[in-house]
C-alpha cells in the first residue's frame, strides 16, 4: 500500500523556469509533510516543511502548498537553477508516531542550463 | 560540526551472512532512525532508538536489529543475509521528536 506516492519519475527544466514537483497520499492521519533533496552518493537534505494546518509555506525560492482535501502537495521552485538537479523525495511524518517518516518514491529534477 | 556519520559506506557480503552498520548522530541529538532504500525507491522505515531502546520499529522481519549505545550512536545488525537485502542503509539523527531528521550518506551493501 502505497501511502505517499510521486506519480512522476523525472522532470526536466530549464534554467530560470518553474520546477513543480508532485506528491499525493492516501492516510490523512499526519502533522507534517517534508520535502528532502538528494544528491548523488549523499544522504537526503531537508528542503521545507507544512504543518497540516497549513496550505502554504514559502522559503526563498521553495514554496510547498498542500491542499487537504485532494490529498495532494506540490512543491515549487522559482526560479530554477541547474544546481537544484537531484532527487526530491515528499516525506509524511504520521501523528502520534514519533517522527517516523514515510517517503514516496522520488522524481529526478534536472534543470538544463 | 560534525554532521551524521556512518560506517562502512559500501561493504559486499554473501547470503547468509551477518552485516554490522554504525552510526554516529549529529552533535547533541539523541534519537537514531535506520532507512532502507532500494534503488530507485524511497527509503523504508526499519526502526527508531531512544534512550537506549527501540521506540518504533516499520515493516521489516527480526533479522534486522538494532542497538543505541549512551553515546547515543547506533548500530544496525542483519541477520542471514538475503540478495534482497541490497540497498543502501541510512541513518537519520534528531532531537527528539523534530520535525527535521539529518541524515548521513549512508552505506551500502551488496550481497552475492
């Protein structure tokens, strides 16, 4: 059962544009979705959060919206730089369970210069 | 500062075998979790440690154990080692139930 899935393997850019990464769920039971990034031969780097109160949050160029009743979040980057080009991985942090999280399956971002 | 690090980050072993991984969380966190990631998959839950014991632990048989030392590093154990076991091991480190979760690079084991 897939909880937290990312229907898009890969997504391709270019420099300066937006870059919208997808993730859809199933479970509503969460307090927080997270966005983490990884490089090759490197663990995964935290990105942004949402609380689940919230439908927006904006860090410079990242901003994650969440919208509850699709059971849906995107993240998007503006602009785009070819330095972004790694793997994003959403990541749901259940309620009531630690902070144990359970990620979807990644897309490849790559941002052509 | 050092950030989390894990040891060794790629080893090869043969079915059946035993495999030991470490990990050292970053500085002034005391709560280790263990990931599984398959290739090209997300990573996989395998449990969390706590003052010294397992607090959570995900979908994966008792072949995978674990232990938190009072230095709060880690280790995780893998017991008669499957092909399906191949995948690369990382190690998440937090302060108690934050939201944020470092992770080292991980290691990565191959087994023939």
């Amino acid at each position: 059962d897939q909880q937290v899935k990312q229907n898009s393997p890969s997504l391709s850019v270019q420099e300066g544009r937006i870059s919208i990464l997808n993730c859809d769920y199933t479970n509503s039971m969460f307090d927080y979705f997270l966005w983490y990034k990884k490089y090759p031969a490197e663990g995964p780097t935290f990105l942004i959060s949402i609380s689940s109160i919230k439908d927006k949050n904006e860090d410079g160029r990242f901003t994650v919206f969440l919208n509850k009743s699709a059971k849906h979040l995107s993240l998007h980057i503006v602009p785009s730089q070819p330095g972004d080009s790694a793997v994003y991985f959403c990541a749901r942090r259940n309620n009531n369970a630690g902070n144990m999280l359970t990620f979807g399956g990644g897309t490849r971002l790559m941002v052509k210069p | 500062d050092a950030g989390v690090t894990q040891s060794p980050t790629h080893l090869i072993k043969t079915r059946g075998q035993q495999v030991t991984l470490r990990c050292s969380p970053k500085s002034g966190h005391d709560t280790v979790s263990w990931y599984q990631q398959a290739l090209g998959q997300g990573p996989q839950f395998i449990f969390q440690y706590y003052e010294e014991e397992e607090r959570q632990r995900g979908n994966f048989p008792d072949r995978f154990s674990g232990h938190q030392f009072p230095n709060y590093s880690s280790e995780l154990n893998v017991n008669a080692l499957l092909l399906g076991d191949s995948a690369l091991y990382l190690c998440a480190s937090s302060l108690g139930s934050s939201v944020e979760l470092f992770f080292g690079e991980g290691s990565r084991l191959t087994v023939l």
